[in-house]
C-alpha cells in the first residue's frame, strides 16, 4: 500500500470513527462546522460552533452525546487557548507532535500505517496493518520503552487495524521530549507520514517512564498506568468491600443475588482468586425483564434505590448501567454492575454478549470465597466462561482483549436497547430530586460522558476517565 493509500484509509477510518460517535446529528454538524473552520484558521467562529454544538446537545435526546460532549468541550477550550484567552487550565493543550528531523523511512513496503492525535482523554493512536503478520499484534513503543501490546481487530474487507488511547496519566509520565513507534512483534516499524516514529512535546512530563523496565508493559490494556502491586491490593481489597455492601443492598432491597462475571469470574473459578494485574471487578444481577426497554426501566429504579440508599451510581459514555461505588471510594474503585436478561434462547449482557445460556445457568447462585470474603457465582460458571471465552478458557492469556471481539449488528443493535439516553438520565434526576428534595442523592448520581470535563481537578475526583 502506498503512503497516499494509507493516509487516505486512515482518513476513512477517522471518519468512520466520526460517524459511529457523532453520527448525522443537529449538534454534530455544528461541531463538524467547528472542527473546519479551526483547520481553516478561523479560530474566533470555531469556537462560535464548538459552543453551539454544546449547547445543542444539552438538549438532545441522542444518546451519542454521551461520547462526544467532553470531546467538544476540549476542543472549544483548546481553540480558547490558542486564541489567547484561555479560560481554563489543561496541560494537553501545551502538547504538540512532530515529525522528526533527518532523510525518510526506506522506500521498502511498510508493514503498516498509524497516525496520532491529542485527544481529551490523552494520546490517541490508530492504524492499520497492510502486511499479514502471525499474531496481528502491534508493540506502541515510546523511548525504547514498551507501552503496550495492542491486538489489532478485524472487520470484513478492511485491513487488520488498532486504537489505543495513552491517558493523561500515562501522559505525565513521559519526558519533555520523546519518540513514538509502532512496530509489529518482530521489530518492524509502521509509518507515519514516510517516518518510522514522531516526536511528543509533552512539557508537563516528568520523565518517569525513564525508570520503568522496557521489556514490561507501562498502561494495561485501556491506556492507564498499571497498578503496583502494594495499589492493586488495596484496590482489591476496596471491591470487595463495596461488593459485600452492595450484595447485602441487593438482596435485602431487591431480593436477588450480586454475581462475579467475566474476567472477575474467570480468575475465581479458575484460579481462586484475581487474575494478575486486574483491575476491575464485574458483577450482575439477573432481571425480571426480558424486553431490553423494560430491562433498562427496571435498572433505573434500582439505581434510584441505590443513589437514595447511599452508593455512588455513575454512568459511561456509552450510557452503560451501571457502575457502582461508595461515596469514601475514588472513581476509579467501583463495581461494573451488569444486568442480565434472557430472551429467544440466550442470556444478554453488557458489554457486548449474547450468550449460549439459560436462567437456570445462573440462577440459583452458589456462593465461594474470595480472598476470603464470601462472594456468589452463576450456578454452573463454566456455561458462562465458555461461551463468552471459549474453549480454552481454562488457559490464561496476558494479552486478551475483547476489543476485537466480533458482535453480530443484530445483537448490538438488541444491547443498545438497554442502554440510556441524556434524557433518560434527566428523568432520573427529577425522580432523585423528588424523592430527595435535599439534593443529596442527585449528587451521587454522576452521568460521566455529559459531567463538565473542567475544571479537571472536579472532574478528577469525580469521575472515572
């Protein structure tokens, strides 16, 4: 594939992404108006259109606006701050990417392309592999120092291709000045624009990725820093803490069990305990419903229940529910609350699973210790695991990812259903409110993709990137 070719599929891919997170929408175009404007130059009418792209999706009833709102509002600040007038303090907008001096790559075929790009979130890189490779993996590799192995998905005639966002922690932990790479198992690296790597100024970094061992992954699998061991036990320790109140809630309130699933599961029954290095901590609950409208009704109110009983409920931007916390806890340290329904022969779930299973896989539960603390699993585990993991599921895999985990359109378009919408959540809220006339429970009820993403201090110590 020729360089043209590879800008132009990556372009293609960007617009791709666009569409599937924006879509044809009154907001979208006016940030599409932005976002043209902004590469024209015309910074002071950019900003005009970020602003009402915002102000279009306060009131829209789509549920994309979850994805996109802090995309455009970084977007709108960032113009702010180029303009000269910033309004709010945020260190990406210092950072630059570059290409680096000297002769271009080899004329030779390239194994692949990616691009990069600062997002609100931190650094995001994509690409595609042109050139077939055993694995379809790719190594992101910043000063000699491994950030992540990434599997790359694959989607009928397009190439093999990857998205990984560094986050602004990871950010951080990088020097003033380095180099980016991406370069298959075997060392052979991808393009960027006829290079093999760019140069990141990242003023704010201080340079502690330098300390790190290079043959060891930095981020985990979602672009985040990687917990030390002394962290991830504490965390471990916090969710099962909030797993016995909130099972203790659900079953005194609702009269139905709390359940380990996926990878929380899997490391259980598998393994007695965790999985190494994991960081979350998934559970559900099997619902009285089996239409997805009514499934996510249904979970509404328990999340009224819960908010009034005192957890922290949040949302993601997908409008996911639900994640679930106490208010002692950081963002960080939740549980992935998943209901569960069953309609046509199989189990649905988020995130993405349609599932080989029936109610009585689940249900009675059976109850075995983690780490000690008494925790309930489905009743016949393995129907789960092997289902959603396959057959080897008894194997552990390091690099498992279910970003490539290929989901019929007829079950995303069945999971979609359950998800909410910005209005959905504004009818929560004036449920809490009347409920709660003090206000106290609305505040434990945080819809993470339309919460303000400055100042990111609040944000922070509110929600979980």
């Amino acid at each position: 594939m020729s360089p043209l070719s590879a800008t132009l599929l990556l372009r293609l891919m960007a617009l791709a992404r666009f569409a599937l997170n924006e879509g044809c929408t009154y907001p979208s175009l006016w940030y599409m108006a932005g976002r043209a404007l902004e590469r024209l130059g015309g910074l002071g009418a950019a900003a005009s259109a970020y602003g009402r792209a915002l102000k279009a999706a306060e009131t829209s009833g789509n549920r994309r606006m979850f994805r996109v709102r802090q995309k455009w509002q970084f977007r709108r600040e960032h113009v702010f701050h180029q303009l000269g007038r910033a309004r709010v303090h945020d260190p990406l907008f210092a950072c630059r990417i570059a290409l680096p001096a000297g002769p271009r790559a080899p004329a030779r075929p390239a194994p692949g392309h990616f691009t990069a790009e600062w997002s609100y979130r931190g650094l995001m890189i994509y690409g595609v592999l042109t050139r077939p490779t055993t694995d379809r993996c790719v190594r992101v590799v910043v000063d000699g120092r491994l950030m992540r192995e990434v599997t790359c998905a694959t989607m009928g005639p397009v190439p093999p291709y990857f998205q990984i966002t560094l986050s602004r922690a990871a950010i951080g932990r990088l020097p003033p000045t380095a180099t980016l790479r991406v370069e298959t198992g075997d060392g052979d690296a991808l393009r960027v624009k006829g290079r093999t790597e760019v140069l990141l100024h990242v003023p704010h970094g201080n340079g502690a990725l330098r300390s790190s061992r290079p043959e060891q992954p930095f981020v985990d699998k979602k672009g985040f820093l990687i917990s030390t061991d002394e962290s991830l036990e504490q965390r471990q320790r916090a969710f099962l803490e909030i797993y016995t109140a909130a099972r203790r809630f659900f079953e005194q309130e609702f009269d139905r069990p709390l359940l380990l699933l996926y990878g929380t599961l899997l490391g259980v029954h598998r393994q007695g305990d965790f999985i190494p290095g994991d960081d979350d901590f998934d559970v559900g609950y099997v619902s009285s419903e089996c239409q997805p409208e009514a499934v996510k009704q249904e979970a509404m109110r328990i999340v009224q229940r819960l908010v009034l009983g005192g957890f922290v409920v949040s949302f993601n931007r997908s409008g996911r529910l639900f994640r679930l916390r106490r208010p002692q806890d950081p963002p960080h340290v939740h549980l992935d609350v998943h209901p569960t329904w069953f309609r046509d022969g199989w189990a649905w779930l988020h995130p993405k699973a349609r599932l080989a299973c029936s109610r009585e896989d689940f249900l009675p539960a059976r109850a075995t210790r983690l780490q000690g603390v008494e925790v309930l699993l489905p009743r016949t585990p393995e129907a789960f695991l092997s289902t959603y993991y396959g057959p080897n599921w008894r194997t552990p895999d390091p690099t498992y990812s279910n970003a490539a985990r290929k989901v019929p359109r007829e079950v995303r378009r069945e999971l979609k259903r359950a998800l909410v919408t910005p209005r959905d959540v504004a009818s929560l809220k004036r449920a809490c409110l009347d409920a709660d006339p003090g206000a106290a429970a609305l505040s434990r009820l945080i819809p993470i993709g339309t919460y303000s993403l400055y100042p990111l201090e609040d944000y922070d110590a509110r929600c979980d990137w």
